[in-house]
C-alpha cells in the first residue's frame, strides 16, 4: 500500500536478483492498474 498527500492506493514491484531493474504495478484507490517499471541510473563520469 502507499499513501501520500494525493491519495492512496496498491503497488507490486518486482526486483531483478541485483536490484538494478523492476516490474511493478500501481493503482489510485482501487482504479485500474498501471505500469511502473524502472532501472538504475548509472553517473557519468567526465
């Protein structure tokens, strides 16, 4: 479950065995599910 000042709702995250990449899913109160997937960003040096 998550909940800020915009509102609440569910969320599954699914993590790659070295946490550099996820799968997950959200919603807002019981709407329909949405993506969110992300992978770590990596600083480049100059």
């Amino acid at each position: 479950m998550w909940r800020d000042k915009y509102g609440y709702g569910q969320l599954v995250v699914t993590f790659t065995p070295d946490f550099s990449e996820f799968e997950g899913k959200w919603n807002a109160g019981g709407s329909e599910f949405l993506p969110w997937n992300g992978r770590r960003c990596y600083q480049t040096i100059s």
